[in-house]
C-alpha cells in the first residue's frame, strides 16, 4: 500500500514536470487559451459569484433547515401527485432567473430533503433554461418563432427528461417511495407563512440583483425594473431584516449594527470605486459576512447557526467543482461575455463551420458544445445571435438554447458528486439528444 502511495506521487510529479516542460508558450493558440481561461475566471468571479452564488447558498440553507423534510416530500416526494410536482417544478424556472451554476445549491437541497429523482431533475433543468427575462430577451432579438419554441421545448423538456429520469431509475425511486411511507410527518417549527416570506424574500433578492439591462431599443417595465433594481433590492433587504428578527428571533442590536456596516460600505464603494459594475459587490459581501458572523454567533436559537453552517456546507462542496470546471471550459471553448471574445484551445471557426446548415450533425454538435460551454443568465441570446450572423442554422440555434444554458461542464461535476456518474450520464445524454432531435424538427419547420 506505501508502495502504490509513492508510486501515485511519482507519477504526479512526473505529470506535472512534462506538462510544464512541454508547454507552448511559444504557440499563440495556447497562449491565446489561456488569456481566455483567466478572462471567464475573472469574469465569473466579478459577475456570479457574489451576487449569484452568494445569495444561492443561503437560499439552500434556507431549505436544508427552515423547510421541513414532509413539505419537500408533500409537493416533490417519490409518493406526490406527479402532474403537482413537475408542474411546481418546471415552472420554478419563470420565477428563479438563474444559471446552471446557480441552481446547484437549490437542487441539491430539495433532492436530500426526500425530493423525487423525476421531479428534482425537471426543477434542475427548468430553473436555467426558462427564466421569463430569457424569453423575452429571445423573443425580442431572435423572433417571436424562436422564443415560443424555447419555452415550449423548455417545459416540455424539463418534464420528459424527469420522467424518463424517474423510469430508468425505477428501482430506486421504488425504494425512495416504499421509505417515504414510513416517515411521518413532524408539526412544522413555526407557521408556514413565516417561512415562506424568509425564503421568497431571499429569492427576490437574488432575482433583482441579477437583473440584467434591457436591449438598446427597450422601455417600458423591464428598463423601469433595471433602472431602479438597487432600490428594489435595498428594500427587500430591509425586509428581510426584519424577517431575521421577527421570524428568526435575531438580536436586533446584531441586525441594525450588520445594516450599518453595509450602508456604509456601499457609500464608500461608491465614492472611491470608479467601476460601476464593481460598486454593487462590496455592499453584498459586507451584508453576506455580517449575516454569516450574526448567524453564527446567535446563542438563542441553534436553527439560525445551522442555516449559516449548512449555507457554509453547499458553498463548501460546490464552489471548488465549479472553479475547475470554469477553468477547464474557458481554456477548451474560450470566454465570451459583455461583447468581447477570447478564443479558447478550439478555434471558432469550427463550431461556427460545425453548425451550419441544419442537419442533424450540426444539431448534434451545437447541442454537444452547448451542454459543455457555460453561459450566464440571459448571456446565450447574443452569443447564439453572433453565431446566426456567421452562419449557424435556426435547428441548431434552438438546440443550443436548450442545451446551452442548463447545461456547463461545471454544472456536471457538481451534479455528479451529488447524483453520481451514472445518474449524471444519463441525465446529459437526455438533453443532448432532445436538444438535437427539436432543433433538427424546427430547423425543417422554419
């Protein structure tokens, strides 16, 4: 056995010293790569992480604890009415606005609080893929034709491949149902209105920070929303804090020094930052530190430090698969966001040639890609825009958008530690394929 140890260190070094020997930095390709693969790091980590991650986390918290065991089995259970659960789980998506980065924390709460695979699944894929902001922004750039077979093929999706999920897996779910007879229900902690005003409000703030800005040519309701969404996220951190007292029982000397800090951070972030899109940062890091120290120091109630530690435990097993996988995308597929493009290890001009046209190849490969690239919330329309306007057919367009955004190779790593290799496989392979066989069928329509 110490043998084998050493011998498994040997080869590591051993790795590591050809890989940097060999490397080529001389090739402007590779080089290229690179510079793309710190670019969506560092995009990814000014963008996502703290106003998307953050948030996600305590959202998940908020679930694991707050939410009892017999609510999630009542509406997601292996023995729930299916037409209830796929219904609350596939139109979840429309409320969330999230990325496939973003529902992880969620889905991993809901599937160990006794979720249903079928179910768990149809809310996996539907949060990223048919968030309202998304088929909008679709409709309105790449054709109303475009934005209703999204969202049908969305919906649609997310409930077949959960029941195809739930029928492979059958056994399990045979298992996972015989064993959630036997629990019987506990009396809920406090009123149900109470939790839910706690979680819907984190929900709100995650959905307003991440507003995204509105096309050039639009007004009305959506600009109105963009343009006043810090107020609006202000004020529901005010509700919020007062969720923390009266539901939580928090000290409110705790709370009001924790506001404190945070509006001072913001007024200073805004006198001594230049960048605008750095600005929002500061306030939500000081506001998620000060409800981490508050949480965790709470003698009262041991409910609260539970929130924040399994809050810690979501961030603790997802954030390291997602920053590998954020890695390994950017230097494969390149970086790509906010207008500017950084070619990755695959040359462009590849997929640009690979999807051309509408044969069920090129539907295949922008499925494939799709599912692998990461794209942010609302970021796929004007990607899938350019590619249109190199060449790319409307099949493949479709099937891109319906890969795309609930799919990333970060998305999969984190999905296999919680589903396993198997489940995970499978899981891809069902989005890959429908994705190609919808847009081949919309690409002859259309």
């Amino acid at each position: 056995m110490e043998t084998r140890k050493e011998l498994k260190t040997l080869t590591w070094i051993v790795v590591i010293f050809v890989a940097v020997f060999f490397m080529p930095l001389e090739n402007a390709r590779f080089t290229t790569a690179v510079e793309a693969t710190l670019d969506l790091a560092r995009w990814y980590a000014r963008e996502h992480v703290i106003l998307c991650l953050l948030p996600a986390f305590f959202i998940a918290g908020t679930i694991a604890v707050f939410v009892s065991q017999g609510a999630v089995i009542r509406y997601f259970g292996a023995n729930a009415k299916k037409w209830l659960s796929y219904t609350v789980a596939a139109l979840s998506g429309g409320i969330l606005a999230v990325c496939s980065c973003t529902i992880l924390p969620l889905f991993t709460s809901i599937y160990r609080r006794g979720a249903g695979l079928g179910p768990a699944i149809a809310f996996l894929y539907s949060g990223p893929a048919i968030s309202i902001l998304s088929i909008i922004l679709t409709a309105h750039i790449l054709g109303l034709e475009m934005g209703v077979a999204r969202v049908v093929g969305a919906i649609g999706f997310s409930v077949i491949i959960g029941l195809a999920m739930s029928f492979i897996f059958r056994k399990e779910e045979k298992a996972k149902k015989e064993a959630q007879m036997n629990i019987a229900a506990q009396p809920e902690r406090r009123p149900v209105w109470q939790t839910a005003v706690h979680f819907f409000t984190l929900v709100l703030i995650l959905v307003f920070a991440n507003w995204g800005a509105p096309a050039s040519s639009d007004g009305g309701l959506w600009l109105g929303i963009f343009t006043y969404k810090w107020y609006i996220t202000a004020a529901l951190a005010l509700l919020l804090c007062w969720s923390l007292v009266s539901i939580l029982g928090l000290s409110p000397v705790h709370v009001s020094l924790g506001v404190g800090a945070t509006a001072v951070s913001s007024l200073l972030a805004n006198l001594f930052i230049d960048d605008a899109k750095l600005v929002p940062l500061v306030p939500m890091v000081v506001a998620v530190t000060a409800l981490s120290v508050i949480l965790l120091l709470d003698r009262r109630n041991a409910e609260n430090r539970e929130w924040a530690l399994a809050s810690w435990g979501f961030a603790k097993q997802i954030l390291p698969l997602l920053a590998v996988g954020v890695l390994i995308a950017g230097f494969l597929l390149g970086s790509t966001h906010d207008g500017t493009s950084i070619a990755g290890i695959v040359p462009n001009r590849w997929i640009e040639w690979a999807v051309g046209g509408n044969s069920l190849l090129a539907n295949f490969f922008a499925s494939f890609v799709g599912a692998f690239m990461y794209f942010a919330t609302l970021t796929e329309v004007p990607i899938v825009q350019g590619l249109l306007a190199s060449g790319m057919g409307k099949g493949p367009a479709l099937a891109l958008l319906l890969a795309g955004p609930s799919l990333s190779l970060p998305n999969m790593l984190v999905i296999r530690g919680v589903l396993g290799t198997k489940k995970t496989v499978v899981y891809v392979a069902l989005v890959i394929i429908m994705a190609t066989v919808s847009g081949y069928a919309y690409g002859n329509i259309f």
